[in-house]
C-alpha cells in the first residue's frame, strides 16, 4: 500500500514547492491562490450580516454549478438577470481574492499577499451577499457558528470527489513524481490528518458541518451533488424554501432546465470558470495543459468513478469511510438510478 502522501513532495524542485502551502491550525493552503491571513483570522471576523448566504464545498464538490443555483435562487429565478455574468462575479469568496479570480492580480504567492483580505474587501458588497469558501465549519467566523447567517453546504460522494481530484493530478509537466490514484486516496479520504491535501481531508470537512447541523437548526442547509443530477426541481424547492423565497412551480421547472450541468458546462460564465486568471510562468504550463482545462467541469456523472477506480480501491475507501459515515448518520449515493427526472 502507498504511503499517505504530502502533496508537496512531487513538486519539481524549481518550483519552490515548500513555499507552495502553508499550514494553518493543522491544515494545508495554497498561498498562490488562498489569502493565508484572510483564513488565520476568520474565526475573529466580527462583520457578518444576517442576510448573508455562505456556499461551502469540499474542492471538486459542484462548487461552481452550486453558486450558479444558489445565486439563482437567490434572485428569485431571474434567469435574465444572471446568466451572462461570469461565476466569479456571482459570489464572493471568503478566503480567495476578487483580483485573483478575475485575472487583475496574479495568481502567485506574492500577488495573493498583495491583495486585501477578501472578508474586508467583502464589506463594500451590498447585501444580500452570497459568500463562498471550501473551508469548513471549524474555520467560520464565531457569529456563524452561532447561526447569525444562513449557510448551504455542498456534499458529493467521496468516490466521485476523489476521481475528479486525481484528474488535476494527473499533469506529468507538474511534478518531479506524479502522483498515483492510490496517493490521492490516502491524501483525501484514507486519513485522518489534514496536512496531506489542500482544504484537509473530505471527512473532515463535511463531517465538521454534519455534526453541527443540529446547532445550525433552521441556518443551515445541505444540498447533494446527485440530488443536483437527479432533480434539480425539488432542489430549487427546497432551497427557495430555506431561503424565504416564493418561486412559481412554472418558474422552477425554467430554472431547472436552466441549471442542467450540460447547459452550464456549455455556457462559458460558468464552463470555464477560471479563463482569466493571470497566471505566473511557472504555473502556465499546468493551467494550460489539457488535462486542467477538461478537469474544471467534467461530466457530471455520479459513478463515473467506476471508470477510475480499482475494485480493491473502492472496497478500501468503503472499509474506512464507512463506519465514520454510518456513525454520524450520512449516507451517499454511489450510483446513477436508472430513471431519473431532472425536471419537475
């Protein structure tokens, strides 16, 4: 079995990759795109309003289709009003800069650094703000704990989520060893540690908001991955409905058609996302390769893990993710049904 890796160690030298993360109260970030002191001093953010609506998602969750609905929703289902602007104009994120997203600052260590804390910056945004991060419930600031917003978590089956991180893995010109699947198993999910992956470990992170849901109560949320797949209609339903919105079942089953993955896949606001980043010379080559660009919207599938994954390698990730899951009470779909309905 393969040792659990960290990420950094299959870095090329000249990349400096030691530089490359930082950790923060036990966990590992990206200084190249995270604002590091944004994160050190969220849990002291004392700003927050009670009209804000904060999106939170394991990486490689539907980050981007989940802000496009949410955002949607938000606006009461004005598909007019929304559906030209560009996914990083539609939320703002709490711990990544504006300027990094949008291509005006360099998505490098220093140019992060330069940048103002994105939670400051976010005190010029009119409410109701949409709000997005992939950090967890440990990190949010004391007065969302306390329930002063609302919050809607992401959740995905971590058998797709890992598939789909090996995939921005997979860039041989990136790395002096690339990383097998099996690494990014133990990184992700085989563990308990949250040094090994970028934003911890998948347990961790939608464990942490599970277990507090029940002091959360009425402010916070869970959506899944596949229930976005399988339908989106009784998603927005049941979103509308936490977020005090009254929207015509007419109206949902537009918003459905229009929420479709293959319809924001092929919409370049939220199929290419990440189209203006301004990136340093080092990290062109990666951002550019084809393996990146197919990775940010792939396919949309639930068991395309299948596809990527061993049989041994399944029955390992179930071994270990499968008691912890049956003890807090959370349970996954693994597999496409054969009828689904998409629309109401």
């Amino acid at each position: 079995m393969t040792k659990p890796m960290k990420l950094w160690d299959c870095y090329k030298d000249e990349f400096n990759a030691e530089e490359k993360f930082k950790i923060v109260n036990g966990m590992s970030f990206s200084p190249e795109v995270t604002h590091i002191e944004a994160v050190k001093s969220m849990n002291t953010y004392d700003k927050m309003r009670d009209d804000d609506v904060i999106v939170s998602s394991y990486p490689r969750s539907g980050t981007h289709w989940s802000i496009a609905l949410v955002d949607l929703v938000m606006h009461g289902g004005d598909i007019e009003t929304v559906k030209d602007r560009h996914i990083h104009e539609r939320s703002t994120w709490m711990d990544i800069p504006m300027a990094v997203l949008t291509g005006k600052a360099e998505m490098s260590i220093e140019g992060t650094k330069e940048q103002e804390n994105p939670m400051v910056a976010a005190e010029s945004v009119p409410s109701p703000r949409l709000l997005s991060t992939h950090l967890t419930y440990d990190f949010m600031p004391e007065s969302v704990k306390q329930g002063k917003c609302k919050v809607v978590v992401i959740l995905r089956n971590p058998k797709s989520v890992v598939t789909s991180l090996h995939v921005l893995n997979d860039v041989p010109e990136y790395y002096k060893v690339v990383p097998t699947i099996d690494q990014t198993i133990e990184a992700t999910l085989l563990t308990d540690a949250q040094d090994q992956m970028i934003y911890g470990s998948w347990f961790n992170h939608v464990s942490k908001w599970w277990m507090n849901k029940d002091k959360l109560k009425r402010n916070i949320h869970f959506i899944f991955y596949e229930d976005m797949k399988n339908n989106m209609g009784e998603v927005i339903k049941g979103l509308a409905k936490f977020l005090n919105k009254g929207i015509p079942d007419e109206q949902i089953k537009k918003m459905a058609e229009h929420l479709q993955f293959e319809q924001m896949l092929k919409n370049p606001k939220t199929g290419k996302a990440f189209e203006n980043l301004k990136l340093t010379d080092e990290t062109i080559e990666f951002m550019e390769s084809d393996s990146y660009k197919a990775a940010h919207m792939r396919k949309g599938v639930i068991d395309d893990w299948k596809t990527k994954l061993t049989a041994s390698q399944s029955k390992r990730i179930d071994a270990f993710l499968g008691p912890r899951l049956e003890k807090i009470g959370l349970k996954f779909q693994y597999e496409q049904r054969t009828r689904v309905c998409n629309i109401l």
